[in-house]
C-alpha cells in the first residue's frame, strides 16, 4: 500500500481536525457507560482501573499502555495512525489520550478480533477514525464468538467497530515520515493477526503473538494453535536486531532476547504435549501428566494458569492431527 492508497483509507475525515468528533465520541462513550463484559472480569478485573500512560519512543511515535493490549501512536502532519484501541469500557479516556497526540484524519489498525485490543474501535469510528484489520478479524467482529477454552462467549461489537479496509496478507503504510509494515501471522493467536514494524524507528509491535513475562492465550476456537504462534515467533526473530524494541501485546518493551526465550518456550511446550496427542490421550490425561512442569516457574504466572496453557496447547495440537488424520 503506497502514501497515497493509505491517505485514502482515511478518506472521509475531517480535513483540518477530527477534535470535534473525539469530543462528541467521548461524552457518547461516557453517557452510554459502556460495560466490560462479565465473561471477561473472570480473566482480567484489574483493566479496567488502570491508569493509561503514554511514553514516547521516537519523533511523533508514542507507546500508550493501560486498560488492555499495549497500543502505538504515530502522530505527523499526516494525521494519526494507531494501533490497537484498548477496553471499550475505556473509550473515552482513550480518546481524551488520542486527542492530546494530535490532530488529522485517524486511522486505526486491529492486531486480533479479541475485545481489550478492539475495544475502543466503535468509539473511535464515531470520531470518524478508519478502522484497518485481517479479513478474518473483520468477520469474527461481525458475529458472536464462542471460547471453547475458556467457556465464553462473546457478543458482536457494535457495527461501528468493523474494519472498513481488509488486508490477507500484508500492507505498507507511508506515514508521517515512517515507513510501517503491516504483516499478517497465520493461525497464531487467531486467524487474524496482524504484527507491525516502524521499520525507521526500529519498532516492533506484536499484539498477543508474543508475551514476555507468562503462558500465551491460544485460541484455538479463533483458528490459533501453538505451531503458528511458533512460526509468527520465526517471523519476528526475522526481522528484529539486538537493537529493535519490542512491543509484547501486553506487558513492558522486550528485546530480541526475550522474543527467542519466548520461542523456545512455545517449542518445548509443543514438543512435551504434541507426543500425548499422538497417543491418544485425554485432554485431562494430558493435563495429569504435568508436561509443563519445567516450563511453570517462569511462565506460569499469569492470568492463565498452568492447566489452561496445556488446554491451549492441547485443542490445537488435536485438531491439527485430526485435519492430518483425515
């Protein structure tokens, strides 16, 4: 996608400033006290009262953290390009945050369909932003999802939130004097992931492909499975440097290092569960054998326990040679 394609994305907006439109998409987003859903307090109560913090990473980029995924903000005299949009219970102290970096048209690129990445998407469309994303993420956001994994369900956002431009592979934005490369990841997190790299800055933002500091969500019923977060893991390690920031989904900036510790996390737990699919085991036998047991100390910390990881690992695993099998 060349400087032009991508200005026009953002057709439609505003050509001095969308600061109206942010104002009026706050006080809507305040009146409506919109609700994070109850399923979701089970995995993640605290997001909601974070406080949201911007710290700079380079000339007119911004790293904005808070109330969900990690997000980024390139701010020029193109306007603002975004990426990910937090809770939607969080909108508009979002949007007061979006006001602040700076004015022009707004666009807004989704990594995953999952709800503390997309949050903010519907009240952002309200300001007039343009929603980007995968194919794949804009028709899971069109219909309600269901977590086997995790027993949940989840509604379609409002029709505000869809992605109004599509990519399936990947896309180049020429912006504010960046050069940003949008890359599709197959069947990591989900289906739809995107990761995306400020190629002048030297910036690497991930979404929930890569995690420093705990086990990973892998959703399987979202087309995710380990081998694919694997492959996004070889993906990144390709383009980052000893020198490249990296933007985990959540949690704080991490180098190459980290992103190759994590792999070789993601390997062994493949290569410990993917023997118990093969024989047939049960997902609770699996669960008995404790396949992670070398793993959990440094990684089972999170918000998904030690069991949860393994059944993420597991459902992938067993429909990947289920597909194989047939």
């Amino acid at each position: 996608m060349k400087r032009r394609d991508a200005l026009k994305t953002m057709a439609g907006l505003a050509a001095t400033s969308v600061l109206g439109g942010v104002a009026r998409a706050a006080q809507q987003a305040q009146d409506e006290d919109i609700p994070l859903p109850a399923a979701y307090r089970k995995i993640y109560p605290r997001f909601e009262k974070l406080p949201i913090q911007v710290s700079s990473l380079a000339p007119g980029l911004s790293l904005i953290t808070g109330p969900g995924g990690n997000i980024t903000g390139l701010a020029g005299h193109d306007g603002l390009l975004m990426v990910d949009a937090f809770l939607p219970s969080r909108s508009a102290d979002l949007i007061r945050v979006v006001r602040n970096l700076g004015a022009g048209p707004i666009t807004v690129i989704t990594t995953h369909w999952h709800f503390d990445h997309s949050g903010g998407n519907a009240a952002l469309a309200e300001a007039g932003a343009k929603i980007v994303a995968h194919e794949n993420t804009r028709t899971r956001l069109s219909s309600e999802q269901y977590v086997v994994d995790l027993q949940m369900r989840f509604p379609p956002p409002p029709a505000a939130a869809l992605p109004v431009v599509t990519l399936r592979d990947s896309a180049t934005f020429y912006l504010n004097g960046e050069e940003i490369h949008v890359v599709h990841a197959p069947s990591a997190h989900t289906d739809g992931d995107l990761f995306i790299h400020y190629r002048k800055a030297n910036v690497l933002q991930t979404g929930d492909v890569f995690f420093t500091w705990a086990y990973p969500n892998i959703d399987s019923s979202s087309g995710g499975w380990i081998g694919g977060m694997i492959a996004a893991s070889d993906a990144l390690l390709g383009i980052a440097d000893a020198r490249t920031r990296i933007i985990p989904g959540h949690g704080a900036l991490a180098t190459r290092d980290d992103l190759q510790a994590f792999r070789s996390m993601l390997a062994e737990a493949r290569d410990r569960i993917e023997p118990l699919v093969h024989a047939g085991k049960t997902l609770e036998e699996a669960i008995a054998a404790r396949p992670l047991a070398n793993l959990n100390p440094r990684w089972g910390k999170g918000s998904f326990n030690r069991s949860h990881f393994t059944q993420f690992v597991y459902s992938g695993l067993a429909k990947h040679h289920n597909k194989e099998s047939s």
